[in-house]
C-alpha cells in the first residue's frame, strides 16, 4: 500500500540511484553505510547538516557493554529491563546485551580510541541503572565526538560512498506494490544537486535521531525535529512506545527563559561520586532509591522535579565540588568547559541543573533486523522503536543499540542483496502524485509547539495538561488547512517542512500520552501516579489514519 500523505513541495528537479540510500550519519547510519559498502553495495549518506552534526557526537557518557571482568550480557539485560519498567522487548534487549561486547571491538577496529589505563585495559566506569562499571569512554566526557570522528575518517577513506550533506529528507517513494523505491529530498545550497530531488534505491534506512526539538529544552541539536518518525507514519509505517520520552536530570539551567539545546552535564558525572543537592545542600536522593543518584533516570527526574515544586524553584544543584580541579580537567573537560563558558565553575560552587527532553525512547517501530512495517524501509538509532529501552533507557545503551541493529541491518540487507531479493523499483508516479498534500504551518508555529509541548507533555502530565496541548496543536493544523483554503498557504521551504513534521510527532506523541492512564518510566501521569500493569504492561502502536491524525492503538496482551 502506498504512502496517502506527503509534505506539500516541489516536484523534483533531479535523481540520483543508489542501492541502498541512509538517512543520517550518527553512529547507526554511518555504521549500516560502512557495512551494506563490505557487502559490496552502493551506498549514499543523506544528511540534514554535514556529515558529523548528528546527535551522536552530543554523546558525553560512553558506550554500555558487558566487557569487564565479572560483567556477563545477563547482568546487563536485567539492569536493562528493570530500567524499562516492565515494557522491554526481552529478545530484543538479549540481543543488543549479547551482540554489544563484539559490536564495540569492532568499532575500535574501525579506529575509535576509548580511553585507557596505564596497563592499557580499556577503562570502564558506571552510570545510573548499572550495578557494574560497564561504559566505555573516550576523551573522559567525548565519547560520541571520537566514535563519530572514528566513523566519519573510515566514510571519506571510501570515495565510491556517496554523500549528500545539507539535506531534508521529505518523504518516501514506493512501487506499486508498496515497497520501498527510494526518497524526496531537499539539498539547501548550490551545486549539482540542489533542491528538491529523487533518490531512487532498493532499501532506505532511517538513522534520523530524536525528536527532542519538540520540547523548548532539550540536549538534542537543532536538527532533531522528528523528520524520520514524521516521514515513516506518513508512509503508512506503525510507530510504537511515543509517550516515553526520557528527561535528562542534569542538564545545565542557564535561566528560565533559555530555549533550544542546552548543555548536558553527564551522568557519568554522578557515577563518579557528584551528589544532586537543593539549595540548602541537602541530598535529597538519599532513601529515595537502593542507588540514590545513581537510580535510573525517570526516577531522578522526578525527584528533582518533586524537589523543585516542593521548594518553589525552577532548578537543583549537582555538587562535585570534591572532585578536586584535577579530577574535573581530566576526567570531565568537556562539561568543566561549557559550565565556565556560561560563568559556572564546578570545581569551586555547584552547578545548577533541571531535567530537559534527551532521548525519545519509542519511534517507528522495528523488528531485531531493523525492519519496519513497510517493506523495504529500515530504521535504526533514536529514529527507531526496537523494544530495547521500554519506558526508559537505560544509561549509554543508545549509542550500543545504534551500533548492534545497524550492523543487524546491514548483514540482512547484504543477506537479501545475495539471495536476489533487492530488485530495483518503479517508483509508483501515480500513486506519489495522487497522495495528499500536508498543509504547511507557518516557521513560527515551531516556538508555539516547544511551548505546548513543554507545558503540557514534559516532566509531568495530565489528563487536563495534555488536553490543552492537543488542543493548541489541533490549532495550528487548522491554521494551516486554513491559510491553504485561503491560497494563503505557507511557501514550502525547511523552516515549514520542520515545522510539519514537528506538529505530526507531537500530536502523535500526545495522543499516546493521553491514552495510557498510568505511570511507568519515562510517562509520568499526575492523575494516575501508578504503574498499572494489569491495563497497561503492553505498546501503544501509532498509526496515521486516512484524514492524517496520529491514531494510538493498545497493542494486545
């Protein structure tokens, strides 16, 4: 069945053909790249900024893998599955536990450089959720820049691995039998490819990252504005888990106006010994949790945001005073340095902090091969749903999880490439032009959405807080259809088609955030404080419906 909606744009002015086209270059999209050209196919990179801005160089912590001496992947699946509060997919955490170790050997084959003692054993250290010292890490607080520095070397080292930088994706393109057949882009610049363009291919993988732009604050980059969880549902693809949206706890409060990316402070941080105090110095995690600060983090952002009501102020503190200055230079460069750019020195006073959107735990919904529900369209990384985090993730398992599916994807793809199943397509031009048009918000109508979504689907949720989001977000939709009855419409360009798939996800991820009636990892309801397993230890599956709303079905238990 082929896709019944589209963004509104131009009709392409060019194409390119590929095997297999992906969609991002964190450390999913530049791994599946680099494994599918082993194979010996043709592969592009289409990516929205250039080849190392996605959010995996964001990455501060590390990598979670069962490499140290004692550690097993069994003792990693159950720190993993307690942290997802009853909704992980067993297998599918088993499967990233298990394959993990090996995945991250190779990366280190690749050229990534984690750091080492003076033995020369890889050094290993623990962040919350985790009964071992299992997260690997590199330039103490890098880690993401070295492996997409790792990464982004061995791409350009193959010069028949296309790339396209600077591009939107806008939506996919499929045959008559409604299989992949490629996808729209828009290239912004000049060259000899620019604007709106086709590219056709086999198999497209999504490796787009988060959706934390839908929030007013957020860890992510400005480029995290849901495209490829927008772009999948209108493809008529199943998206699963949306309500869950992991809180980061420390994230530096630089005052209560700020909007936009702000400054993660890791939570290796607290898994060296910081301590999250009030203003009065009191650790106030302490006989909260068996693990205190070190407690998973839906359970850490709800304390500090308890702690905020409580005392009537918009942040906390992290005090890591007693690290000394030596241990925050070395061990924490990286978060030492933005803190002292915005005024803050930790070495000497506590750092303030308020929780702020991170990682989307649910997406467009996967098997362990990394296959959507449209055949021919993968997807892998934050983008994706794979059953690994449940409610929540845990601590440094999304840049492992990036790394086993896309190398899963890969193997499946070249496995399928072998056997004769990767024909090239027809796209289906009737089909594509028959689709109907999304109606285009205005740019401004992103602040609007931030604001909606902050206020009524952030830390904490209720019936009547979510009401008065979808409402504001039905409101923008109908401005849109609206402005296009009137011929007034929004002129199609990368501020609207962001500001599109922004309203979709967060509609989506509303409706599903009002339908679960309880509170589990990530979901925290107001009105229903407690996690009801006997309704609600299953999946919401989202799905777009023929007149374009997001519609969330229980899946059955």
């Amino acid at each position: 069945m082929s896709a019944t909606h589209r963004l509104t744009a131009p009709a392409p002015g060019w194409t390119a053909t590929t095997d297999v086209v992906v969609v991002g270059s964190g450390i999913a999209g530049l791994t599946v790249a680099l494994n599918v050209r082993k194979a010996g196919l043709r592969a592009m990179v289409v990516t929205k900024a250039v080849l190392d801005e996605g959010s995996t160089r964001w990455a501060q912590g590390g990598i979670a893998a069962a490499l140290g001496e004692g550690d097993t992947p069994e003792q990693h699946l159950d720190d993993t599955l307690v942290a997802g509060a009853g909704v992980c997919d067993e297998e599918a955490v088993r499967t990233l536990v298990t394959e993990g170790p090996d995945a991250v050997r190779r990366l280190i084959a690749v050229g990534a450089a984690f750091d080492r003692g003076e033995d020369g054993e890889i050094l290993l250290t623990r962040e919350g959720g985790h009964h071992r010292h299992r997260i690997v890490h590199a330039g103490g607080d890098a880690t993401g820049a070295e492996v997409s520095r790792a990464l982004v070397a061995a791409v350009r080292s193959d010069p028949d691995l296309e790339l396209i930088e600077h591009a939107l994706v806008l939506d996919l393109l499929t045959d008559a039998e409604g299989h992949t057949a490629g996808l729209t882009l828009h290239v912004m610049g000049e060259g000899q490819r620019d604007g709106v363009g086709a590219v056709r291919a086999r198999a497209v993988v999504l490796a787009t990252g988060g959706l934390g732009q839908v929030f007013s604050a957020t860890t992510n980059p400005a480029v995290s504005t849901g495209d490829g969880v927008a772009l999948a549902l209108r493809a008529g693809a199943a998206a699963a888990d949306l309500e869950f949206v992991q809180f980061h706890p420390t994230v530096l409060w630089l005052g209560p106006d700020a909007a936009g990316q702000q400054p993660l402070v890791s939570e290796a941080v607290r898994g060296e010994g910081a301590h999250l105090v009030d203003a009065d110095g009191v650790r106030f995690m302490v006989g909260q949790h068996e693990l205190a600060e070190l407690a998973p983090r839906d359970i850490v952002a709800k304390a500090i945001t308890r702690r905020m009501q409580e005392r009537g102020s918009d942040h906390m503190f992290l005090d890591g005073r007693h690290f000394g200055a030596e241990m925050w230079e070395n061990r924490f460069p990286t978060i030492l340095a933005s803190c002292r750019s915005h005024g803050i020195d930790p070495v000497t006073e506590p750092i303030p902090i308020a929780p702020a959107s991170h990682h989307a735990a649910g997406g467009v919904r996967t098997d362990r091969h990394g296959r959507t529900s449209v055949p021919g369209l993968y997807a892998c990384g934050e983008v994706a749903c794979t059953g690994v985090h449940g409610a929540n993730r845990l601590a440094s398992n999304s840049l492992l999880e990036g790394l086993v599916f896309a190398e899963r994807i890969a193997a499946d793809l070249a496995e399928r490439h072998a056997a004769g199943e990767l024909p090239e397509r027809t796209v289906d031009v009737a089909a594509a032009r028959a689709a109907r048009p999304v109606p285009l918000p205005a740019s401004e109508a992103r602040a609007e959405i931030q604001r909606l979504m902050s206020r009524g689907a952030g830390v904490l949720r209720s019936a009547a807080s979510l009401a008065d989001a979808a409402a504001g977000l039905a409101l923008l939709a109908e401005q849109a259809r609206c402005h296009v009855a009137e011929e007034k419409p929004a002129d199609p360009r990368v501020e609207t088609w962001e500001a599109a798939n922004l309203l979709l996800v967060a509609t989506a991820l509303v409706a599903a955030a009002a339908q679960r009636e309880e509170t589990r990892g990530g979901h925290w309801r107001e009105d229903f404080p407690e996690r009801d397993d006997a309704h609600w230890r299953r999946h919401l599956i989202t799905t777009l419906a023929a007149s374009g709303d997001p519609v969330s079905t229980p899946e059955e238990q």
